[in-house]
C-alpha cells in the first residue's frame, strides 16, 4: 500500500493565518489599553495634587508644608504628625524650599483631608523623603516613585536667570513611552516646552537632585524641538509639572 500524507490546504494556512493575525492584534490592544490606564492614573494623581494644593491654600491662607509648625496644629487640627506639642511644618516665607517643607506638605494636605494618606511630616535629606518605610514622607506614583512639591529653576530648556518655580515632580521610574503619552494627554507632547517637561538627567539635577532626576536618555535633544525618546527605551524617566 502506498501511504499518501496530505500537506494543509490554502484554506487551512487562511485560517490560521487569520487567527494569528487576531491574537497579535488582540495582544496590541491588550498593551495600548494598558498604556492608556497608566496615563490616566498618572495624569488623575497629577491633577489631584494641584487641586489640593491650591484648596489648601485658599482655606488656610497659607502654603502647605511651608505653613510654621507651631500654627499647623491649631490651624489644621491634631490630625498633623506631632501634635498637640510641635506639629510638623516650615518657615513661613511663603515657599516650599526644604525636603522637611516638602514632606510637611504631604502631612499637611492630608491632615486637612485634601489627599488621602499618612505621612511622616519630616525629612531631613533625600535619603529620608524617599525611605519607604511607614509612615512614608510623601506618596508614591505608580513605580514606586516618589512625588515631590517643591521649586526649581533646574527644568529642561530653562531660561538662564529666571527665577525658581513651583512644580510637582512626578517622581522617578516611569518608562519614556508613558511620560511622552502623558505629555501628549495635558501638553504639548514635547520635553522641553509647555508645563510638562523632563526633568535633567540625575547627574546634573540640582536642588532636589535625588528625587528629581532622570535617565540621560529619556529626551533626545539632538532635534529641535527635543523630543521624547520612545526608542531608547529608558525606564527611569521623571517630568516637572510647572505651576
């Protein structure tokens, strides 16, 4: 007898072919969709600070973190780390110029249930603020990056001599492809324009150097306008949200 082995039809090669094509098709939008949660969730933390800083500001009269130690306790209630005796705070010039204001300001707004959270009220360097350990000195993005009220003329493409400005780090950890996304969501999807931009790589960081770095190949600045670097592929990016 002769044994006669059959080789797959052209319809059967379709048919797998197609049914391929669906599962890389659904696995591509399986990742866009998770892109797209992750933006959001970073751009509704973003947005969530802001609100509450400036309610902060408008119900006491005062900037968060900056507000003296000694008046947080009667101004905003026991609720601030180490009251009734001191309380946590700053200096009261008006600016959050310190890692301690920076972590006072976390304590702060969540005393005052502006944020949700426990915070330590205090950190006497970088190491401190970004000690995970409970109570944390300020909230974490979604990698475990820590966000950071504070200012700083030390933003990519700042104008020489221009003043420090307020600004929210969004914290360090955040790959390249979801900064620029969220660039493109509330900016103008470029690193050194508009009120988001990169922070500067982490060897050259002034100010809040820790905390407000980045990876050097998060922007390409060889174009201009720099643009974010997708194909770089660097997985510790950090932007500074301008106020």
């Amino acid at each position: 007898m002769v044994n006669k082995q059959h080789g797959f039809t052209l319809v059967e090669i379709a048919i797998v072919l197609v049914i391929i094509g669906l599962l890389l098709g659904g696995i591509l939008k399986g990742q866009e969709l998770i892109t797209a949660a992750r933006v959001r969730n970073l751009a509704d933390l973003t947005a969530g600070v802001q609100t509450a800083y400036y309610g902060f500001i408008d119900r006491y009269r005062a900037v968060p973190g900056d507000m003296p130690a000694a008046q947080s306790c009667g101004t905003i209630g026991r609720e601030v780390p180490k009251c009734p005796s001191t309380g946590v705070g700053g200096d009261g010039n008006g600016q959050i110029d310190s890692f301690d204001e920076a972590a006072a300001a976390w304590a702060h707004m969540a005393a005052a249930r502006f944020l949700q959270g426990n915070y330590s009220g205090v950190a006497a360097d970088a190491a401190a603020y970004t000690n995970p350990a409970p109570p944390p000195a300020a909230p974490n993005n979604p990698w475990n990056g820590f966000l950071l009220l504070g200012r700083t003329a030390d933003y990519m493409n700042v104008t020489t001599g221009q003043p420090p400005r307020l600004h929210l780090i969004t914290g360090r950890n955040v790959p390249v492809n979801i900064m620029r996304e969220l660039d493109v969501k509330v900016d103008d999807s470029l690193p050194e324009s508009g009120i988001l931009r990169s922070a500067p790589a982490i060897a050259t960081a002034t100010g809040f150097p820790t905390v407000g770095g980045s990876d050097a190949t998060c922007a390409d600045t060889t174009p201009a306008p720099a643009i974010w670097d997708i194909n770089a592929d660097a997985q510790d990016c950090n932007g500074y949200f301008l106020y």
